[in-house]
C-alpha cells in the first residue's frame, strides 16, 4: 500500500497534485447545507458585497483542496497517516463558479517525531491558484508520515 515514506520525502520538491472546480449549483448546494450567507446563494446579494459575486465558501474550497490532497496520497503511496492540524490557512481570493484552482504542493519542513519513532512530521505549503494565476487558497499543514523504518532511541 503505502511506496513513499518519510525517508523518501525531499524538501523544497513541489508537486501540482490536482485541479479542482465548483459549478453554481455545487456552491449553493454545499452554501445551502453548510455555510447559508447570501453571498455564497444569492446571486444579486453577492453582487453589492466586496465579492463582486457569488462565490464558494470558504469550507467549500478547503473540502476540495482535501479531497484533491487525499487522491494524490492514494495516487502515488505516500505513507500518510492524517494531520495534527493546520499552522495557517489563508482564503486570499473568491473562488466563483467555474474557476478552475490548480492546486500545489511544497515540502517546506520535516521533523522526527520525539515520542513516536515510527513516524514523522512534513510541513507542506498547499496553494490553490486560480486560471488567472491568482492565489485563491494558502495554508501550511503538518502531516504526520510513517517511516520505512523506525528511529533507533
């Protein structure tokens, strides 16, 4: 199952691990349920705000950016074993209907677990940049990442 471990992981390497995109329906769908301001159901709402118009949820775009995330860890091995959480996350542009997001990812950090010998800690840039190279989504996430093989303590 798992074919990249913590060992193998090379910092500064950068991946574009996806695409991800939302029609309107799927904003108010996931807005309706979620997240129900009026400018993420409204069209003529969204207009009068700083927004312009009508634009994805903020939880909306991080639930795509995941799920993008999570193919490519079962795409290509990569020996996740989930996150402690997020250093930053930061919504820097509206995410509209139709936009397309090309979503990248930078290993920036990686750090031997002190209690846990079988694993590791990655820190990674996630970046969801729009078709008009806009950065629409940045955040720093810790993954912890088994290791072929344990630290010696």
């Amino acid at each position: 199952m798992f074919k990249i471990f913590y060992e193998d992981i090379e910092l500064d390497h950068t991946d574009i691990i996806g695409t991800v995109q939302a029609s309107k329906e799927d904003i108010v769908r996931f807005a309706t349920e979620f997240d129900p301001q009026p400018f993420h159901l409204d069209d003529e709402f969204a207009k009068s705000t700083p927004f312009g118009g009508l634009c994805a949820s903020g939880w909306h775009t991080c639930s795509l950016i995941m799920r993008a995330m999570v193919d490519y860890v079962l795409a290509t091995g990569l020996a996740s074993l989930g996150s402690p959480g997020l250093q930053t996350l930061q919504w820097r542009k509206p995410f509209f209907p139709n936009d397309t997001l090309s979503v990248s990812i930078k290993t920036v950090k990686k750090t031997d677990s002190r209690s846990r010998p079988e694993i590791g800690f990655v820190t990674s840039e996630i970046t969801a940049t729009n078709q008009n190279g806009d950065i629409v989504l940045f955040m720093i996430n810790d993954m912890m990442t088994a290791r072929r093989k344990p630290l010696e303590t």
